[in-house]
C-alpha cells in the first residue's frame, strides 16, 4: 500500500484547515471567527465537517483513509449515529464506512460535566472498487469533528482538477448541517448541490445559524457564485432576540454579504414547518417525558401572549423576511426570497412528521433537497445548473 500525507489539494469545502498533532482538522470557521464565537455549541458544529469531503485521481481498487474522530455521548439521551464516510467514484456510490477509535467525549445532560477518553485513530477501508482512472470523492461524517491523518491506497493518487461547478455557499442551522440525514451526502445542502450541479461550501453550523456578524463576514469572504442564508429556527428556540432586533439584524447580514458579493445571486430562505414554534416562542427544551422513555424530542417553552411583546414565532420571522426581501429586491435584482414550508410544511408534516418535534429525518432530507433543487435554483441563479451529478 502507497501512504499519502493528506493535504490541502486534497480536500474541497472546507473553510479553513488547522495543523495538529495527528494531521488537518478542516474548520467551517476561520479562526479570527471561532475566537469572536467563543461558544461551545458553535465550536463543536463548526469542527464537525458537514459538506467536507477528499477529492482526487486514482486507478486505485483499495483506500484506505486513516482518521481520528471525535464522537459525542450525551447521557441520558439516545446514542447518536456513528459517523459515516461516503465514497463516490466518478460520481456513483461505492461505499460507506464508519471508524472506530479516536476521542470519546461523554457529556452530562443534567450537570453539563464532560468526560474525555482518547484512543488511537482508526481508517475507513474501502474494496473492490475498479482498478481503472477514476475522480474519487470522500465525504467526511457530517456529525464527528474528523482530524485526517493519510490516505494509503494500492494505486498512486493526484489532486483532481478544479470541478467546474458553479460555487454555491450555504448557512443555516441544524437542519442545513444535517441532523438526522443517513449520511454526508444526503443532507439536504449535499443531495440538492449534486441534483444540480453545484460545488458546496455548507456553513450550516447546528444551534448557531444567529446572524452572528463574523460568519456573515466569513461568508462575504469566501468565493460562491451562488449563496443561500436559512434564517430562523435557531433564532426562535434560542429565544435570542425580539423583533425590534430581528429586522436590523437580518439587514446587518445581508448588507456584510453584499460587501463581498454586490451581484450575486442570493436567497433569503425562512424556516421549515415545525409546529410547536409556529406559534410558539422559544426557549426550546428536551422533552423529558420523551427522554424518560429513551426518545430525544423538544418542546418550546414560551408563551404566545409574548408575541404582543416582541417575542420571535416562526410565523412572525416568515412575515418580517418577506417584507425584508420585499423591500430589499426593489434595488437589489439578484436578491430573492424562499418561503421554507416549501421544502417541508404541513402535508410533508401529515406524512413524515419530525421525529423529535424539531428535526426532519433522513427521507425528508432527500425530499428537501430535490424540491431545493429543482424550484430554489431555476430562479436562484442564472447559470444553467449541469445534470445530476450522481
């Protein structure tokens, strides 16, 4: 077997890369951005490597690539999925792997206590794969911050060119990271940016999409042809901000990204469907009785006189993006508004409900990416989108 250092011509979506004792940690956030961050949530989200994956050449028939993962256990909650590697070959599915070893971080839900157990890093093997040239592409686990060690292959491996593809740039919460897909690429960003033809940057950054001002700087930064932001359901079950907030805010955000970006296409994406908070504030809570039968579900804490109030529901977020869009497109051609219950509402609801009252499960991610697809980019952008990838 041929040994190859991973290193930054191998890798596609990520932000930034980070030297460390075993090898590259990819970041979806700069580091001058983590340190303004300072928060557990969004560290952890962002080190996670949704919409990161190895792309190179090889007529190799055996890879293997060596890692070491972090995992997370919460106790007192329902073991979270191992984190999964996606192999493609010139665009077909041809594996699926998980990796043993690395850190274990066991977190208290009830006290916040956290426990680290470090052990050795661990690969993904993949066989019988055709011993011909092929464009391989490994998506990393969307849900374990992944440190990459080395690649060790049976065939010699190159740095595949440049895609081609036009560059699309994503930032939403949880749901655009990817919480409860079957795997990296069938989060929605993933199965929507293959349908058409895009090459992905995914900053949905779980718990964190907040308007925060250093990932709108990020964003504006970054090269995208194309950028989508997914604003609302972190803002509303964190109970972050009142509605006299809320509009500048969005206002703040839009205007950073067109420092950068002055023309291009960019689309203002509300909430999905989630019923306990289209009517109902934040904070957002685990359900305990849903805990105490092994299940993970959530609820909303909040009281919905307290709209009269200024306190943010998903219906009241959807109104006032509207209007923001609305008023914004008279001078701003390429800015253009997505209602989210487009993607999921309330007859998507009635037949693949959200298993824990907050996340879609991994069939909707398809559904979500397809319906992103195929009605969000027609109007998106002007660049005819090239034929499914995959």
């Amino acid at each position: 077997m041929i040994t190859t250092p991973v290193t930054a011509d191998l890798i596609r979506g990520a932000v930034e890369l980070e030297q460390t004792t075993h090898g590259l940690l990819p970041h979806r956030l700069p580091a001058w951005a983590r340190a303004q961050g300072n928060d557990p949530q969004l560290a952890t989200a962002e080190a996670q490597p949704s919409g990161v994956r190895l792309v190179f050449r090889t007529k190799a028939a055996v890879i293997e690539l060596v890692t070491a993962p972090t995992k997370l256990v919460y106790r007192g909650a329902p073991p979270r999925p191992e984190g999964v590697y996606d192999l493609y070959a010139d665009g077909v599915p041809a594996g699926m792997q998980t990796v043993t070893g690395g850190t274990t971080i066991t977190i208290d839900l009830a006290t916040g206590a956290a426990e680290a157990e470090h052990g050795e890093p661990g690969r993904a093997r993949f066989e019988g794969l055709s011993p011909t040239l092929k464009t391989v592409e490994i998506w990393l686990p969307h849900n374990e911050k992944t440190e990459l060690i080395e690649l060790r292959t049976d065939e010699p491996i190159e740095p595949a060119p440049a895609s081609g593809r036009p560059r699309w740039l994503h930032h939403g919460s949880s749901i655009s990271h990817g919480s409860n897909a079957d795997s990296p690429s069938t989060t929605w960003p993933a199965v929507a940016a293959a349908r058409a033809g895009f090459d992905l940057t995914n900053l949905g950054l779980s718990g964190s999409a907040l308007l925060d001002p250093f990932t709108a700087r990020t964003m504006r930064d970054l090269p995208a042809d194309l950028i989508s932001v997914k604003i609302g359901i972190n803002i509303v079950n964190a109970d972050l901000m009142r509605l006299r907030a809320f509009g500048p805010a969005v206002h703040g955000f839009l205007d950073t990204l067109r420092e950068g970006h002055p023309s291009t296409p960019l689309l203002v994406v509300s909430p999905i469907l989630c019923p306990i908070h289209e009517e109902t504030p934040g904070p957002g809570a685990f359900d305990q009785a849903a805990l105490a039968e092994g299940r993970l579900g959530f609820i909303a804490t909040g009281d919905p006189a307290e709209r009269a109030a200024g306190k943010l529901t998903l219906t009241v977020i959807r109104d006032e993006l509207t209007r923001i869009v609305t008023e914004r497109a008279k001078t701003d051609p390429n800015l253009s508004y997505l209602d989210g219950r487009e993607l999921y509402g309330q007859a998507d609801f009635a037949v693949r409900p959200l298993p824990d009252q907050l996340h879609p499960d991994a069939a909707t991610h398809r559904v979500m990416g397809e319906r992103f697809a195929d009605r969000a980019f027609p109007q998106f952008s002007p660049i005819a989108p090239a034929q499914d990838a995959r």
